[in-house]
C-alpha cells in the first residue's frame, strides 16, 4: 500500500462560502419568504425551505464540471 501525503495549503478553498451559501440561501430565503409574503404556517414554509435546498443540492450534485 502507498501512504498518501496530505499537505494543507495556507489559502482556504474559495468553494467553501459558495457551497454554504447554496445551501443557507435557497433553506432561508424559502421559508423566510413563504412565512412573510404568503402567510404560509411556519411548519409548511420549513418543509418547502427543506425541499428547495434538497433540489439546489441535486441540481449542483448532477451539474458536470
């Protein structure tokens, strides 16, 4: 077996803020956006926030590079 050597990098992954905002963004903006402009309850607008971040992490997962 070839050991594999790790190195860290001084600089962050500049992918790390785009990945958490895709999915903070489409979780918050959801159900922000329901409960405040739709008046939906507030358990209706956390399960379409859910469902809206599981369908922009699919569209990113199935979108090649």
């Amino acid at each position: 077996m070839i050991p594999i050597r790790c190195s860290r990098s001084a600089a962050p992954d500049p992918l790390i803020p785009g990945a958490i905002a895709g999915e903070v963004l489409p979780f918050a903006l959801g159900s922000a956006g329901l409960d405040v402009l739709f008046a939906v309850p507030l358990l209706a607008s956390i399960f379409s926030g859910a469902a809206m971040t599981a369908t922009s992490i699919g569209i990113t997962a199935n979108v090649p590079w």
